[in-house]
C-alpha cells in the first residue's frame, strides 16, 4: 500500500475528584473521576488491513483508519493511619483501601493473521474493561519498615471478535472466538507484594522486595 494515510483527532477529557478528611478517625476519603483518551499510534495506523497484514514494526503502508481509544472510569478509596498505642505499642500503621473501574472503548489490540505467517495488523476490538482494588499497608517493627500490598484486578473484553489461530486446542477452521467476559491475557488477577528495608547508618539503606503473581 502507498504511505499516504493522514488522520486527525481530537477528545474532550473532563476530570473531577473530591478529598474529604475524617479528623476524629484519623481517616481521609477520596473520589475520583477521569475521562482520557489514546490516539492510535503511527504503527497501529499503518499495519490496520486486515487484507494486508505486516510484520510490526518493519512494514508501514496506508491502511484503514482506527478509532482512538478512550477510557472512562473512577477511582474510590480510604486511607489513614493507627497509632502504636491503639495496636499494642507494636507499630504504628499507615493503611489504605483502593477500588476501581474503567472501560476502555475501541480498544486497539494486535490479531494474528495466522502463526504460520508471522504477521497480523492492529484492529479496534470493541470495550474492555478493568475493575479491582488493593490494600496497602505499612509500618515499622523496631528499626525495620515494612509494607505491604495486595492487589486484584479484573481484565475482560466487553465484545466478540475473531482471532487467527492454526494451533490453539478450540479453533475452528483455524480461528478461535473470544467471547464478551473472556479475560484479557498478560494481567495477573492476583499481585502481592512484601518489602522490608532497614537503616543500619544514616544515609544506608537495605531492603528486601518480593512480589508474587497469579497466572497470566
């Protein structure tokens, strides 16, 4: 194809959030809205003929115009801090409880033209969305912080499209169906992190950080 695509866009992308500060529980509440938007980059644009897929990132051509990406969503959460007092003179911990929601519409992903080609081209697949929460937590046990977090999201696609597979175990005639629900590979459902970290000198610092993740 002829390198001769030309594209324009454009989004309005409100925002809006409030803080509100509980002083007698030690307790801040927070709300936040966001709309944002993704403007198909310049290897998305050229590689969006399904007729003439390519092998990205090499292959540039005039292809079929894609529509950006927007995302709308919120984010609600609480945080504060327990005095040592209030737990035993252990530690005093800060904490925070965080959930979400976005949806992404005309997401953009890259769809295989068949694993026997070795190429495919970028396709506006419907919404998706992403829902979920963490806790974090975090404190200090003599000289040595520690925190905490655990984190779960929920990654779906929100409509059905066809994917080019010669190999999956449920293709039909060499495509397989990703169905409206069908979580979005690559995102670990489940995320815990662990760190600690000590000061044995002033301006010396050591730590240790472990992080463990659900299949993706």
């Amino acid at each position: 194809g002829d390198l001769n695509g030309s594209h324009r866009f454009a989004h309005f992308n409100p925002s809006a959030g409030f803080t509100y500060d509980i002083d007698k529980l030690g307790t801040t509440v927070y709300f936040n809205y966001a709309k944002s938007n993704r403007a198909p980059s310049p290897v998305e644009l050229s590689c969006a003929d399904p007729a003439i897929p390519c092998r990205v990132p090499n292959a540039f051509a005039a292809d079929p115009p894609l529509q950006q990406v927007v995302s709308e969503g919120f984010e609600l959460g609480l945080n504060g801090n327990i005095a040592a007092e209030s737990l035993a003179n252990l530690t005093p911990l800060n904490w925070s409880v965080t959930g979400f929601n976005f949806d992404n519409k005309d997401d953009i992903y890259f769809i295989s033209a068949g694993v026997g080609l070795g190429s495919g081209y970028f396709k506006n697949v419907g919404n998706t969305n992403r829902r979920g929460g963490d806790i974090t937590l975090s404190g200090k046990l003599n000289d040595i912080k520690i925190k905490g977090n655990y984190s779960y999201i929920e990654a779906t696609f929100q409509n059905p499209f066809q994917v080019a597979s010669e190999s999956h175990p449920n293709r039909v005639n060499k495509e397989i169906s990703v169905e409206a629900g069908d979580e979005i590979p690559g995102i670990p459902q489940h995320t815990v992190k662990l760190g600690f970290s000590y000061e044995p000198l002033k301006e010396w610092l050591i730590g240790l950080d472990m992080i463990s993740r659900s299949g993706m």
